[in-house]
C-alpha cells in the first residue's frame, strides 16, 4: 500500500512565520511596559501593557483579520494579571503570575510522557500534518517522547532563572537579562527539535519501502 509523500516546511519559513509573532507578543509588550515604567511609574506601565494587547485586537478587527483564540485568552490573561498588579501594587506580582504557569505546563509536559501522549505531537500537528502512518512509526513515537521531556524542562528552567532574576534583581535588569536567557534558551532547544525532526524524517523516508509496503 502506498501513502501520499509529505514533506516539512523549510526551517526558514518556519522561523519567517515565528519571528512576527515573538516580535508582537513577546519582545513589543516588554518594551512598551518597560518604556511606560521609565515615564509613568508602575501604574502606567501596567496600564500600557494592556493596551497594547487590546490595541492588537482592535486593530485586526478594523482589518478584518482573524483574531486567534489564543490571542483572546492572552489579552483576558494580562487584564487578570494587570489588575492583581494594580492592586497589590507591586511588579513583581504581575511579572510572577506567568511564571508559575509555566510552572505548571512544565508539569503537564512531563505528565503527558507519561500518559504516552506527548504534548508536542499535538502542538506539532497543529502546524504540520503528518500522515497517521508516520505518527504511528516507533521512532516517530520515541522522537516526540524525548521533545516533549526537553521541552518540559527548557519551561522549567526558563521559569526558575526568570523567578530567581525577578526576587532578586530590579524590574529593569529582569526585563533585560530575562528575556535574553529565555529567547537563548528557547532558541537553542527549538533548533535542536527541528534538526532532529528532519533527522527522524530523513530516516523514514530512507526506510520509505518498507514503511509504505
């Protein structure tokens, strides 16, 4: 029986497509709170935080673009965080909320090898389609077992330098310093899932006559 070929997108595209939004979601909302921070105080830069997400929203509607759910649950997530800020009056109870959920989806990373249902197969086939056949191959299996427990600890370390920094340095040297390690981090561990991608798949299509007998 023979399957349909498929193919991976070029690492290339796929970082033209993540360089945008890491830009949009990550990089823009620290430097308008840290620039607000710098004018108008902690209050100001919560406020401005919000407002940046909020303005992103807008502005796709006015453009009749597709707003993403996970967009929606971004924006109800920071007007949370922003409010508990607002109220305890503190940054580093703003700053902390997002860590400790990262905490936790470390966690449920961890849990889902367990479970044999590992969470970056499903994150990866939300981008990527890969046919039932090539999901069921034991080194397909074995490959997302192993991303799944890097990225699970890449989360979990990600989390704790960034809790250590925020307890222990100020607010404009957390931005800094946290946001660099992280995007080092995370850059490293996600070329290292892409280059061995394409290594299980360049050996599947090397074991093509018998995987599509």
């Amino acid at each position: 029986m023979n399957h349909t070929p498929f193919a991976l997108p070029r690492l290339t595209a796929m970082i033209k497509q993540a360089v945008p939004r890491l830009l949009e979601g990550v990089v823009a909302p620290l430097a308008v709170f840290y620039a607000a921070l710098a004018i108008l105080g902690l209050d100001g830069a919560l406020v401005a935080a919000v407002s940046w997400v909020y303005l992103g929203l807008l502005w796709r509607l006015i453009r009749r673009r597709p707003v993403p759910g996970t967009m929606v649950l971004a924006a109800i997530a920071i007007t949370v965080r922003a409010a508990l800020g607002l109220w305890s009056g503190s940054a580093v109870v703003y700053f902390i909320q997002p860590e400790l959920g990262t905490i936790c989806i470390s966690m449920a990373f961890l849990a889902s090898v367990r479970l044999r249902r590992p969470l970056v197969q499903k994150l990866t086939l939300d981008y990527i389609h890969l046919p039932s056949f090539v999901l069921r191959h034991e080194r397909v299996r074995r490959f997302f077992a192993r991303i799944t427990l890097l990225w699970a600890f890449v989360l979990l370390t990600n989390s704790t330098v960034s809790i250590w920094l925020l307890l222990h340095q100020s607010i404009g040297t957390y931005l800094l310093v946290r946001t660099t390690a992280v995007a080092v981090i995370s850059g490293l561990a996600f070329l290292g899932s892409a280059w061995a991608f394409r290594r299980v798949l360049k050996r599947l299509h090397a074991e093509a006559p018998a995987i599509t007998s």
